[in-house]
C-alpha cells in the first residue's frame, strides 16, 4: 500500500499554509515530488530553479518548469550559472545555487526554502562522511531543519525513501527529468549510490534503517555533548579565553567540541581543524610549559599562555594614539568610537566615564597602555598592570586594550575599571565608548 506522502509531511508541521516558501526545483523526480505536495499544503509558493548550463537538456528544463509554473499559477524565479571551473563543480555550484535560494528568499519576504533531500540522500551522506572522516557532528548526517542566518532550510521529504517518492510520481502522473549524470561515476556520491550501497545492503537488507538508526544515536549523544560544551563556556569563558585548569577535566569529545567553538568563533568559521591538531592541541593543553602556540593555519594560532588557552589570529598591533583637544566623536576604527561631550546620554555604566569639565581637562588620549601607567583609585594609586592581573585579563587581551588617559594617568579602561576623580562640580565631561 502506498504512503500518504502529503499527510507524513503535513504532520511534520515544517510550514503553514499561507507563509511564502521558496521551494528549490530541479526538474528531478525528487523535487518535482516536492513541489506538488507542498502546493498542496500552501498556496503562497515560489519556485526557484538553477540551471548548471552543464547538460543539453539543461535549457528544456529551465523552459518547461516556468511554463509549469505559470500554468499552475505559481511564481519562478530562474538562474543561469555561468560556465565554471569542473575541477570543483559540485561545491561550487552548491553554493551559488544557496546564494541564489537566499536571495529570492530575501525577495519575497520568505523565512523557508525547502529542498528535496531525502531518506536515501540521507543514508548516502552518512556513509561517505564515515569513510572520509568527519566531526562527530558530521555523523548526524542531514539536517531536517537547519538554520542559516534568518532563513531556514526545511527539507519535507527527509524521512521519506526514493522508492516512496517514486512511487508516489506514478500514481500522480507527475512528470519529471532523468538526469544522465548520476549513473556517472565521477562523482562520490554517484559511486556510493550506483555500487557501495548495493554491495552493503547484500550483507544487510537493512541498511538503510540501521544507518538512520545510528545517525539518531548519534544525534542524541551530540545534543548531550553540546549542552555540556555551552554551560563549560558559560562558566569558564571570558574574552574569548578559556579556563586550562577546568578544560583539562573535561572528556575528550567535549574538549573537541569546545576547540571547535573556539576556532569557528575567532576565525568566523574559515578554519577547518584537522582531528590531528586536535590530538596536538589537547597534547598540547596537559604539558608542563605555561606557554606554548599551534598553527592553525597561515593566519591562526591556537595558543595557551599560563591558565588560559584561546585562539589568537597572526597581526601586528597597531599603534593608536589620538589627542582628544576638545569635545566631539574620534574614531578608532570603523566600527568602534569614543563620543566626548557634555550632554549626559542614557547609557549603561559600562560605557561612559564622566568627570569635572573645564578648559583644563584637554588634551585628553586614546592610546594603548604604556609601560608605568597608573590609575587613581578610592585609596591611593594602582599600576594599570596590576588592575588587569586582578581582572584576570590574559596578556594577549591587555596588549590590545585601549584607555582613555591624560598626560599623567590613565583615566578609564572600558569594560574594566575607572579612575576615582572628583564629580561633584556643577559641569562635568562624559565619555561614550560606541561600537
């Protein structure tokens, strides 16, 4: 007995009725399969088809989805990639075809792009990432949601087997295109579709449901893992670095997971760690020499430096010193200023310093910290160097740090600690940190 496709997703609860759903529609049975389900449970959809210019067929099937489209009442947006290097086809083409779904998606106002994944492409991915290797994460395999940026990527089909798909284009009559290229085996996954997979499923019949089945297992332990990786961060984080002593009770998947974050966030996910520099890192993390770095890559380090590890990118520091002559906004770099006026604004304490204003008070510095400098305190004067080492501030943030100073002590060091001085005059300075 067939499966009632339309009501397995419809239960999913993956998109209402009304919201405008991007749906990706290459002309194959899968997608077509796709369309017409989701037509069926929403009647604000938009169809976005790509063609890769890569195959005869490719301008047949750009026309004929369009003039389906318009003949079901359906909005099409349609993209041309232009000939491109076949040396990375697949990855390449992978992005640009997302770019393109994000950027109809933004068009019509569109939180959903559904795409055509299936139970099949599922168990396929799975096992080509066991071969190749992967993050533990990786073993999960595909998605059914997956959140990118303001957007999602829902996939309706995930649960639902090629043969159920085909299926269920038969007894709609639901015409599609046979694309040539995936009986070729010069792509991975068409080797593992068109050869590895049949020759498992001799061994186990099942195969498919005992590879879903671990990916789930998988799944469940990451989320466990996960959780543990953000309330460590949570504790025994700060400025981006990590506590040494509490990283090195941890069990070692966590430890992965937390070197993961690590380099994602400082290097805006540009670097891929190997599991062999991971293996030196966490080497690396119980030695005895209190400073010691990894390269990442030819722009980052991993480093631990005394009770603290965290990963640094390869810069020099740039000198800053600007001479603060009088009130108005000086910047420091596109993103970050400081506003020096004489009108109080609503701000959080964190960010604005204030003391008793006149002629006097100027010239006023933003620079980094000097050698000596000193800060006025409730009681006496304290070294700046000193302050920091109280706040626990790690070497590598302290060098990089700017104050607001006059030409003899240092005032304020934003986000730390501010200077005693004198407020009670009737005209006062305030200084705003804006980012």
């Amino acid at each position: 007995m067939a499966k009632d496709l339309v009501k397995l997703v419809k239960d999913k609860q993956l998109f209402n009725k009304t919201e405008p759903i991007i749906v990706a529609l290459s002309g194959g049975v899968d997608s077509m399969v796709l369309f017409d389900i989701i037509h069926k449970l929403n009647n604000n959809v938009i169809i976005a088809h790509v063609n890769h210019n890569k195959r005869d067929e490719s301008i047949e099937e750009y026309n004929y989805i369009k003039a389906m489209a318009k003949s079901v009442g359906v909005r099409f947006e349609g993209y041309t990639i232009k000939q491109q290097d076949q040396s990375n086809f697949q990855h390449d083409s992978r992005l640009k075809r997302y770019d393109f779904f994000k950027a109809i998606a933004a068009k019509y106002n569109s939180k959903k792009i559904a795409v055509a994944h299936h139970l099949d492409d599922q168990v396929e991915t799975v096992l080509m990432r066991i071969v190749r290797g992967t993050s533990f994460s990786g073993y999960t395999g595909i998605k059914e949601i997956r959140m990118d940026r303001n957007v999602s990527i829902i996939r309706p089909l995930m649960n639902i087997t090629k043969e159920d798909i085909i299926t269920y284009a038969e007894k709609h009559d639901i015409a599609f295109f046979n694309d040539h290229t995936n009986q070729e085996d010069v792509y991975t996954r068409n080797r593992f579709r068109n050869h590895i997979i049949p020759l498992l499923k001799e061994e186990n019949p099942n195969l498919e449901s005992k590879i879903i089945q671990l990916a789930e297992y998988i799944d469940s332990a990451d989320e466990l893992i996960e959780a543990q990786k953000r309330t460590f961060l949570r504790e025994y984080s700060m400025y981006n670095h990590v506590s040494l002593h509490d990283f090195n009770k941890l069990n070692k998947i966590v430890k992965i997971k937390i070197i993961q974050h690590m380099v994602n966030q400082a290097t805006n996910n540009s670097v891929e760690v190997s599991y062999e520099q991971y293996k030196q890192i966490i080497e690396l993390c119980y030695n005895e020499h209190p400073n010691q770095r990894i390269s990442l890559s030819d722009d980052y380090d991993f480093v631990k430096e005394y009770d603290v590890i965290y990963v640094t990118k390869l810069e020099d520091i740039v000198p800053i010193m600007i001479q603060v002559n009088k009130v108005g906004e000086y910047f420091v770099s596109d993103e970050r200023s400081f506003v020096f006026t004489t009108d109080k604004m609503v701000q959080n304490n964190s960010n604005y310093f204030e003391l008793c204003y006149n002629k006097l008070v100027f010239p006023l510095y933003i620079r980094q910290r000097q050698n000596g400098d000193k800060m006025s305190l409730s009681v006496g004067t304290k070294k700046v160097k000193d302050i920091l080492i109280d706040q626990k501030v790690p070497k590598s943030v302290r060098d990089r740090l700017l104050v607001i100073a006059t030409e003899t002590e240092v005032l304020w060091i934003p986000g730390i600690k501010k200077a005693h001085t004198d407020r009670t005059c009737e005209h006062k300075l305030y200084i705003y940190e804006v980012k």
